[in-house]
C-alpha cells in the first residue's frame, strides 16, 4: 500500500528536518572501547546446530559467519541479505539457487574459506552423521541437494520450489565451521570454537563470563567497530538491571520488563536509550480436543470471546512482556493482520460486555454449567506465563468459570504437553524469522506440535498452499483463510496477546538495532560505542 | 580416644552410602527429562528419534541398577563423570563455584561467631535487663527478615543511596584481596548476621543454664573470680548445644544460600544446585549433594572430636 | 510402680506446677517478661486475622482490577493495590491463613517428631542411638532447598504437601539438638539413680528427660515456627510454595514486588514487614516461655 507523496513536498520537508535538526556528533561509527552485556543463561555445548537456546547465540554468534543472514539495519528482521554470500540467482523454475561466495574469507586460524566449508556445513545440518543431532533438518524438508562445483560457488537445489527458503538460510544457528574439521570429528564444535565471524575467542569462564576480541582479518574491512565484547552471565534479573544501572554492563539481548525499563529509564535518564519491538513469541492457550467439554467448539469459542485483549493490552503491558493484540503473524511484518481483519475474528472485537453475553449464551448452550471448574496449567516461568495465566483466570471468571492455575516447572512442562496430559494449556509459539513457513506447521494436524490434537484437512490444505504460492497478494490472501479457520470458525486453539520486547541499553551503544526476535542480529559487526 | 575417633570415623561410611542411595532416588524421581528439556527450549518440539538417541547417548536409557553401579565405581576410581546439561567434566564445574561458597561460608560464620559468643554471653549475665532485651531485640530481628528481602534492600540502598555497586565477577582472594572482599564481604555480613541469631539465642540459654549449676554455685561461694569461673567452667560447658548448632549451620552455608547468591549475583554452588535442578542433570546434581554431604558429615565428625575434647563424660561410653 | 516410697519422693524432681490461675499466669507473665507478652499479643492478633478474614477483608483478594492497578495507600486502598489491581491489604488478611497454616502445621510435627526421636536416641544410646543417628545424618546432610524441590516436585504443590515438604527438613535438626541435651541429662546422677531403682524407661522418659528438655524444645519450636513461615516464603518465591492466585506472604513477594520496588514500593515492603513481624513475635514469645517454665531458671 503506498501513499504517493508529492516529491517537492517531501523534499521540502527532509531539508527542513536535516536543517532544523542539530548535527549528531555521533553519526560517524568510532572505532574502539570493549561491548559489556549480560547474558541470563550459559551455553551447554558449543555447537549451534545442535542447540536451541539464545544462550548459544548470544555470546558466541559474533565468532562465526553465516551463508545468509537477515538485515540488522532492518527493524522487521524479515529481510535476507548475504553474509559470506556475495549475491545469488534463482533460476527460472525457482527450484536452483546459486550462491557466488566472497573471496577473502579467513577462518581465525588463517585458512581461507571456500565453498567447500559451506557444503560441509550444510551437509551437518541436513543429513548429520550418526551421533550427531541436527535440530534443524526438519525445516530444510524440501532440499535435494547441496554442492560446491567450484570453490567460489554454493549451488542448492529443491525438491519443489519454496517462498521461504532464502529466510530460511538466513536462520542464525546455521554457522558455517571448516570442512576440514569436520571431516576430522564431527564433534570437535561441540567444545571448540574455529568461525570466520568478526570476533575471535578468547576465553570462556563457566558460570561467569565469555570474551571475544576483534578479527582483525575480518571480510568487512573497516569492521568490527569493536575491540572486543564480553559476556557477563548473570540469571537473576534484578542482578541484570543492577548491572545496567550501576553502568557495569551496556545492554542485554534478550528483554527487560516494562519497570524495569522504567526504573533504569528514571535512574540513568539520557544516558540510556530504549528499543521496543513486537516479539516473535506469543503465548496461545491450547484445548485439548478429545476431553469434555472442549471438544464442542462453542465452549472454545466462549473462552476467547471471554478476554477483552485490550484492556488487557493496556494493563498487562504496564507490568510484563506482553503488549500488541495479534493473530497469526507479528505486528508489522509482511504477512501481519489488518486490524480491518482481525476485528472480525472471535474474541477481538471491540465490544467485551456483547462477547462476554455471548459467551455466557453459547456455555449454555453447550450444557456447561455456571460455576464449571477446570485447571488450567501453566508454564512455570514468571515472565509473562504467569501474567497472564492469572489475567486469563480472571477473565475466565466473568463468563462464569472457576478455574485454578496449576504452575508445572518448566523441565516438567514441554513433557506433559506432549503426554496431552491437560484440558486447557499454555502454549507458545516463538520463532527466530518470522515466517508462515516457520510459524504455522504446528497447526498442522499431523504435527507433534499440535498438543490440541485437532485434526482439520482444511488448514492442511491452506497450509501447503500458501506454501507454494509465490505471489505476495495470493499468499496473504491464504494465509488470511487460514487464520479465520484456526480462530474463528473452529477455534482450534486462540493467542492471547503478542510478547513485547523492551531493549533499554546505555546510549553509548551504537549501530544495533531491535529486531522481533532475540535470536537476530547478534554479531555485533555493525555496534560501535560513541564514547 | 582413639578408638572413640576411629568408631566416629567409621560410621561416616554407611552415612555417605545412605546420602548417595537417596539422592539417587530421589531426583529419578521427579518428573521432567534433561533431555527434554535441552532440545524443546522456546520453540518446543523436537523429534523423538532425536531425543531417543540423545538419552542413549548420555545413558539414561540402561537400568537404574547399572546407573547406579556406575556412578558408585566412578567415585571410588575419582572419577565423578560429566554434566548431562554441557558434557563438561563435573570436577570442572564445581570446582570454581565451591572455592566461592566455601569462602562465603567461612567468612559468614566468622561474623555470626563474633556476634553470637559476646552478645550471648552478655545477655546471660545481665538477664532481664534493657541490655538484655536489646540484644535479642537485635538477634531476633536477624532471624526475622526474609533472606531475600534483606539482600534487595541492601543491594537497593547501596544503588541509590551510596550509588556504588560490588564487583560483578568473582576473583579469588589470592588474585585481587581487596575486589574479593569487597564482593563477598556484603553476603557475608547478610547472612552472618542472620545465623548469629540463632547462635546468640543457644549462647545465651545455655549460659543461663551452666551458671546456675551446682558446681557453679559452689565456686561462686569458694570466692573464685567471676571471670575466672567464667572462662573455666561456665563457657566451656555451654558450648557444647552451641556448637552444634554453629557446625550445623555453616555445613548448610555451602549449599543453602540459594537466594542469598541469586541476590547477589554470586557463582556459588548453591545457584548450581538450583540450575541442575531445573535441568535435571542428574550426575552433576548427584555430586553436588555428595558434596554437600561430604561437608556436612567431615564438620560432624570435627565436632564429635571437639565434643570429646570438651565433654570427657561422653568419652567413655 | 512404688518400690521405695521415700526414694521416689526424692527422685521427683519434676517441674513444679504452678497453683496459680489462669489469669494470675498471665498477668504475671505481662509484668515481668514484657517482651514476650508483646510477642503473644502480636500472636493473638495474627490468629483473630487469619480466624475472621472474610469478615474484616474488604476486597476479594483474587478479583483483577485493572482501573487501580499499581495504586498507592489510598482511602480505598488502605495498603495500595498491586500489578493486578488486587487489594494489598485483603491479601495480607488471607495471607496469614496460609502463613499459620504452613507455619504452624510443619514446625509442630517438625519438632515434636523430631524431639521425641532425640529423646529415645539420647536415652536408649547404644544400638538404636547409632541407628536414628545414621538416618538423620542422611537426611540432614540435604541441603533444604533439594529436599524441599523434590518433595513437592514429586507430591506437587498443595498446602498439605507444602506442609510435609517443609517440616521433614526440620526432624533430623531438632532431633540433633534435643539430642545432645538429652545426653547431658542422661548423665545426671539421678537418672541412674533412677534406674538402678528400677523405673522403667516410660516413666523415666516422660517424667525426668522431657521436662528437662522443655527448654530447647521450646526455643526449637518457636525457632522453627519463624523458619516455617521464612521457608514458605523462600519457596514461594522461588516458585515452588504456593501458587498463584492464593493469597500467601512469599508469593507476594516474588517477581512483580521486586521490579517494582522502587515504583510502587508498598507491594514489596507490606508482605516482607508480616513476615518479619511474625517471626519476630513468635521468637519473642517462646524466649519468653522458656525463661517463665524453666524452673532453675527463675531469678531470685
């Protein structure tokens, strides 16, 4: 949708700004001075393409290079951009993609790294040796074939063509080690570090910190801005903002809480600055499909009718990582909502007092009587299961439900999703690009995912249809079908609200910008401190 | 004596054997799977072939029998196995992490001391005084206050008020004295001071007591020096309920002070065992507790030999 | 069982009851042990709260309010609201339910189980002595927090088990130091002159050990009481006690109160002012006791 803006208008307008503006004197990156964060968890092994956790990804990723990464200028963090990959062509079946890569890539032990590194790499991650896991092979489902004709050329070959694939290869855990290395033992990255990131390692303290110093040999010349970085392990987050505050540590990755922003926002004043993002993770509550009386989808239908999502926006996001009303994709990105669209969809209208009515109307209906009780379980994690787990009791409590929390700790969780031991459940969803592709096939009806257990041919079938559909307006048009039947018509499972994501980090930190995910833009090429 | 100390000695045996069978147990017990819970993070699903294979590889799918067997051969040979959560070697991990809790330990119960022998011995002499009631006013008011709580405010007040924090990283003492104590030494006054309450309390009754004996009584009449009769016989007898409870607790100061170290942001063994729990690795939670057990029944053993020295009637029996 | 009438007599060397009345009892303890009549009084107040909270509780303490979330001590809200808009002070009521419930529940049986197995230990010695002292050696040398973690870990998270959770931590430590009193009294001339008289054990336990060691069980009890409401709040807020939207001290406490400490401060500093209150009056009144029971204790 593009407004047309007259181009003497908005010319008139940049030079009024760029006039009336003072000069930054610190537009210009400056080279020097070491990036302190705090990292709320320690990686358990060395090796990204057999972990999930950002504690992986947070103090290691500047070490290593990926094919493709997404852009960290770019505030969406949908847009793929090369990193050793110089550029790339699609053939005209879309189903070749050949990637030219950049000459003067040396790994930190001075070897140069060639094509045949990136076909090693990506041989791990889809068809991993024994012994060896690969979390990821799952997503690359419609990869023939990978190969290194000559050492400047990637050349990868599908199955069937994808709209997704090249945010796919854009994915952070894809780290590119050295042929060599891995012919030799495929389990040497699992406790060793060999990349051709920005930043070499220097060392590792279990329990206490991570330090890297600049890769002088660095493809980018003129990049890293940095001398180094070093990562402070620190899981409680009150010590986190003491650190911030006491300006021991410059930034975290991750997230904070709104007062905690506030509180650091209060005490540091301009000497903080503070990045908010719409976060690729949003908690949905998952009905199990076989047990009375969630299998009649009135009954699902009435709990979503049940919340006023904006006032509870409103509130909740006050006090916890919690903010926009969403549907199936993040606020803002290509394939978000309209709000003319999601108005319509059960539970997100307008009026909380008619759907409240209503609610009440269709539990009668259904033979559910007033006062029914039922547990609902929740994650144990404060932020912002827990918030929202007594925000939707609550709400729950004014249809006429009583409903108790059960708080299950977290290792024990995932195992009793999966066991479909529960009637009504939180569930989440949480990805690293946002992408239909990597956000949607939990509703499958065959997916170990799906923890509802709904069966619906219908999503399956809308599923690999926007899949393979390659024009933009056709797919959001597919995907907008899909929602409308996973929330409104059969109310297989329904979100809640979207995570929020609060950065507030000390203003000397420059040149990192917020993306939805936590996973995104961590190599900390582009970050400079202004003093 | 000796063969009293070589019968104590002995008897640690079957308590460590007692402590190793239950913990085993017990943690194999509680539902949730490392496993699991490495490879579901955020996004939540994995396939089963993979944690199949995980589990095998770890171990975790032999009988419980042979785990055990081999947990139990590997400590005799040393050899205490790796961490299920990061495959590093277990000694690795705790071995920076014991130093930090042992030097906590150490200097909160050498604060708690000198607090609790003074102001006990103080508060039995002058019993029912306003002296008195202001030293167990103070002791009490230590025992009273949440750990946690105590530590926010004082973390909270040292920000706002005197806008200074302490060191962040641990350094040992032989490294950088002075950083060393300035990180440990706030814990150490925190929970030294709520540990001498409990001290001060035994001091003070078991003063009360001993001063009332008979043998008191009748070194009181021969016209000795109140504090000759003090130091003799007064003080030693007390110390005996004393310093149980004093072994006791600093025992429980290596792995107790879970949310102490939390607050303060301390890389103890006590944040460890929290850590191992929620990812149930196993093996390392095992040697955390024979750790900790370990301390507890070598400082028992210690006090059985100081009691001995203190009481000779239990001597002989 | 009278075999020497006059020796018995003489043996008896029980604690004297007290002839006065009820009243004068109290009264009595009022004047001369101020502190510990502070600490009775704080004690009974606490039991009328937790007795006749839906009464004096103005406000639902689960019902969300989003329109006064976050408020300060206010005429409407007498102890201001917290992140959910719930009535600080009404949870405070229904929290002490909670806090005597737990505190109460596993400190008792903590200690009375724990005391008695001192007891026999200390008294029979020999075999059973080596035995008890083994398996409380075992359980004592689990730090609480593992102990506590598995047991409600594996029973799960009701009060019930809340209580059992906290108070098996607490035998072996009162076993031990009733224990070691126990073995001091052992050795008295009387005992032995007791059962050279033939007494049997019972009679011996009962009317010449225990009384003796009403004085640390005393101290233990009340220490133990104020551990029990600490403990609870210590799990809470590692979230392992109660769970959310009961009303408990430690649960309030816990993640909200903390971030918002220096915004909306009395979230934070009401529960930890009960807590410490409680525990405080509870230690008062049992130093207390214990000074006014223990008879060779009585100043001149």
């Amino acid at each position: 949708m593009r407004r047309s803006v007259p181009v003497s208008i908005a010319l008139i307008l940049a030079l009024l700004l760029v006039g009336a503006a003072p000069a930054p004197a610190q537009d210009k990156p400056r080279s020097g001075g070491e990036l302190v964060f705090v990292v709320p968890s320690e990686p358990p092994s060395y090796d990204a393409h057999q972990e999930e956790t950002f504690g992986v990804i947070h103090p290691m990723a500047p070490h290593y290079s990926t094919l493709l990464r997404v852009d960290p200028t770019d505030k969406t963090g949908t847009k793929p951009v090369g990193d050793i990959a110089e550029s790339w062509t699609v053939s005209k079946d879309q189903l070749t993609y050949t990637f030219k890569i950049r000459k003067g890539v040396k790994f930190h032990d001075g070897s140069e790294l060639t094509s045949r590194d990136v076909k090693a790499s990506y041989e791990k991650i889809l068809h991993p040796p024994a012994g060896v896991k690969s979390l990821r092979k799952e997503a690359y489902g419609s990869v023939a074939s990978v190969d290194a004709p000559d050492p400047g050329t990637f050349v990868l070959k599908l199955k069937y063509p994808e709209a997704s694939i090249l945010l796919n290869l854009a994915s952070p855990w894809n780290w590119i080690y050295k042929a060599d290395i891995l012919a030799k033992d495929p389990h040497w990255y699992e406790k060793n570090v060999m990349g051709t990131g920005p930043f070499k390692f220097v060392e590792h303290v279990r329990g206490s910190h991570w330090v890297g110093k600049k890769n002088p040999d660095y493809w980018d010349k003129g990049k890293p801005y940095l001398d180094g970085y070093r990562a402070i392990f620190i899981s409680n987050s009150a010590a986190q903002v003491a650190a911030v505050r006491g300006e021991r540590a410059m930034i975290q990755f991750r997230s904070f809480s709104p007062p905690e922003r506030d509180s650091l926002v209060q005490a540091l004043g301009a000497k903080v600055a503070v990045q908010e993002s719409p976060w690729d993770c949003a908690n949905l509550v998952a009905m199990h499909h076989d047990k009375k009386p969630f299998d009649d989808k009135r009954v699902r239908r009435a709990l979503t009718l049940a919340l006023d999502r904006y006032e509870g926006s409103k509130a909740l996001s006050r006090i916890t990582l919690v903010k926009d009303v969403a549907g199936i994709q993040v606020p803002g990105t290509p394939y978000a909502t309209p709000p003319a669209e999601l108005d319509k969809l059960a539970g997100y209208g307008h009026d909380i007092a008619k759907s409240r009515a209503e609610a009440k109307r269709l539990l009668k209906e259904a033979g559910v009587p007033d006062g029914f009780a039922f547990t609902f379980k929740n994650r144990g994690i404060p932020h912002p299961y827990e918030h929202l787990g007594i925000w939707l009791i609550d709400q729950w409590r004014q249809i006429g439900l009583n409903v108790k929390m059960e708080m299950i700790e977290a290792s024990a969780y995932h195992p009793m999703l999966k066991r479909g031991d529960f009637d009504v459940a939180m569930d989440f969803q949480c990805g690293f690009i946002v992408e239909p592709d990597l956000d949607l096939p939990r509703f499958l009806s065959h997916s170990d995912a799906n923890y509802g257990k709904h069966k619906d041919t219908v999503i399956d079938d809308l599923y690999s249809r926007q899949g393979r559909a390659t024009d933009l307006e056709e797919r959001k048009k597919i995907l907008r079908q899909l929602e409308k039947r996973l929330l409104d018509e059969e109310v297989h499972v329904f979100y809640t609200l979207q995570w929020h994501r609060i950065i507030p980090h000390l203003a000397k930190v420059k040149g990192w910008t917020i993306t939805p995910s936590h996973y995104l833009n961590n190599q900390l090429d582009t970050v400079w401190l202004s003093e | 004596m000796h063969r009293y100390l070589i019968k104590r000695f002995l008897l640690m045996l079957p308590t460590l054997f007692g402590v190793a069978l239950v913990t085993f147990l017990l943690i194999r017990v509680i539902p949730g799977d490392v496993v699991e819970l490495r490879y579901s993070g955020d996004r939540g699903s994995v396939s089963q072939d993979i944690i199949d294979r995980e589990r095998a590889r770890i171990g975790l799918d032999r009988p419980i029998w042979q785990q055990f067997m081999t947990w139990m051969l590997g400590i005799v040979r040393f050899d205490f196995g790796t961490s299920m959560w990061t495959g590093a070697p277990i000694l690795e991990e705790i071995k920076l992490r014991f130093v930090l809790s042992l030097q906590l330990a150490i200097m909160a119960t050498i604060v708690a001391v000198l607090l609790a022998i003074p102001l006990g011995v103080l508060s039995a002499l002058k019993q029912d005084t306003w002296i008195d009631y202001a030293v167990r006013l103070f002791s009490i008011a230590g025992l009273a206050m949440p750990s946690f709580w105590l530590g926010i405010v004082l973390i909270l007040l040292m920000l706002v008020v005197f806008k200074w924090l302490p060191p962040m990283v641990y350094t040992p003492f032989w490294t950088n004295p002075v950083q060393n104590l300035a990180q440990l030494i706030w814990p150490a006054l925190a929970v030294g001071y709520r540990y001498s309450a409990v001290a001060t309390r035994m001091t003070r009754s078991a003063m009360l007591e001993v001063l009332r004996e008979d043998y008191i009584r009748t070194a009181r009449a021969k016209g000795l020096m109140q504090k000759l009769i003090l130091a003799r016989h007064a003080l030693k007898n007390a110390m005996l309920p004393v310093l149980t409870v004093v072994a006791l607790e600093f025992a429980f100061l290596i792995g107790g002070l879970v949310v102490t170290e939390q607050v303060f942001n301390l890389n103890g063994i006590g944040l460890l065992f929290v850590q191992a729990v929620a990812h149930r690795d196993y093996t390392l939670l095992q040697a955390l507790v024979m750790l900790v057990a370990g301390s507890f029944i070598v400082v028992n053993f210690l006090m059985d030999v100081a009691y001995a020295w203190l009481d000779p009637r239990i001597r002989y029996r | 069982m009278a075999l020497n009438p006059p020796l018995d007599r003489a043996l008896d060397v029980e604690v004297p009851r007290t002839r006065l009345g009820v009243r004068e009892a109290v009264r009595e303890f009022c004047v001369r042990r101020p502190l510990g009549a502070v600490g009775a009084a704080i004690i009974v107040l606490m039991l009328a709260v937790a007795l006749l909270a839906p009464l004096i509780a103005r406000y639902d303490p689960v019902v969300n309010d989003f329109a006064a979330m976050l408020a300060a001590p206010s005429g409407a809200h007498w102890l201001g609201t917290d992140a959910f808009g719930r009535d600080v002070l009404s949870r405070l009521i229904y929290g002490s339910r909670t806090a005597l419930l737990v505190g109460f529940g596993s400190s008792v049986l903590g200690a009375t189980l724990g005391a008695v197995l001192g007891v026999a230990s200390a008294y029979f010695g020999g075999r059973v002595d080596l035995y008890l002292q083994r398996v409380m050696d075992v359980f004592l040398s689990f730090p609480l927090i593992i102990l506590a973690l598995a047991l409600v870990a594996i029973l799960g998270n009701s009060i019930p088990n809340l209580i059992m959770a906290i108070m098996i931590p607490m035998i072996p430590r009162s076993a031990l130091v009733i224990r070691s009193s126990a073995l001091a009294i052992r050795e008295m001339p009387y005992v032995d002159a007791a059962r050279a008289a033939g007494f049997n054990h019972r009679r011996i336990i009962l009317r010449h050990m225990l009384p003796n060691v009403m004085a640390p069980y005393l101290i233990m009890l009340t220490a133990f009481l104020g551990q029990a409401i600490l403990l609870e709040s210590s799990l809470s807020f590692l979230g392992l006690g109660v769970q959310e939207p009961i009303p408990a001290w430690g649960l309030m406490l816990r993640g909200a109160a903390v971030e918002f400490a220096e915004a909306a401060p009395w979230m934070a500093i009401f529960p930890g002012l009960a807590i410490s209150l409680s525990v405080f009056a509870f230690n008062l009144f049992g130093d207390s006791l214990r000074d006014a029971l223990d008879p060779r204790l009585k100043t001149q």
